[in-house]
C-alpha cells in the first residue's frame, strides 16, 4: 500500500467540514489547508443519495483527507464550491497510489 507520491499533489484546497444548518443557513467548521491535484472536468457523477449530478472539478487528495458532503472547498482559483461525495482509492495492498478522490460541484 502507498499514497499518491507528495509531488503530484500541486494544488493546495481549503475544506471546511460541512455541520450541518442553524436558523441562519449552513454551519462550517473551520478552514483546514490540504494538498491536492486539482482536475477542472465537467462529468456526471453519482451522488450519495443516489442522484446523477454534474461535477465540475475533481480533487485528489491524500489517504485520510476528510470531507464530509455539502463541506465547502475553496479551489487554487479562488472559486468556492461543494463536495459531492469524498471517496477513498484504497489498492488493498497493490502497487497503487492510495488517495481520497473528492468529487466536486
């Protein structure tokens, strides 16, 4: 088992850990910086409740990144969007780049 060599995580991607709502809207935790390769491709992707949804960005982080759904990530654009569904690549001990692919709105 080996995660995805530091080198190719370029991009650098803000998460803030969705909470859950209040009276006043979407509650966050706070900014956490992580490393990242950051692909800018439209694709349907399957949501966790099941739906076909748009994803225009994809970001790969390392094992153990957390992003729960509906976190806000702040992309190296400065573009603000949602996490989807964050799901990890685990090669079950083959020589594969273990990694967390976050799909993004």
């Amino acid at each position: 088992m080996s995660a995805v060599p530091g080198w190719l995580l370029r991009h650098r991607i803000t998460i803030e850990e969705y909470l859950g709502t209040s009276s006043t809207g979407a509650r966050y935790g706070p900014a956490v910086e992580a490393r990242a390769f950051v692909d800018e491709q439209t694709r349907a992707v399957v949501s966790p409740g099941g739906e076909t949804v748009t994803s225009s960005s994809t970001a790969y982080t390392a094992p153990g990144t957390e992003a729960p759904p509906l976190s806000r990530v702040t992309l190296p654009s400065g573009r603000v969007t949602t996490v989807i569904a964050a799901l990890p690549r685990d090669g079950v001990g083959l020589p594969t780049p273990d990694h967390v692919e976050i799909q993004l709105q």
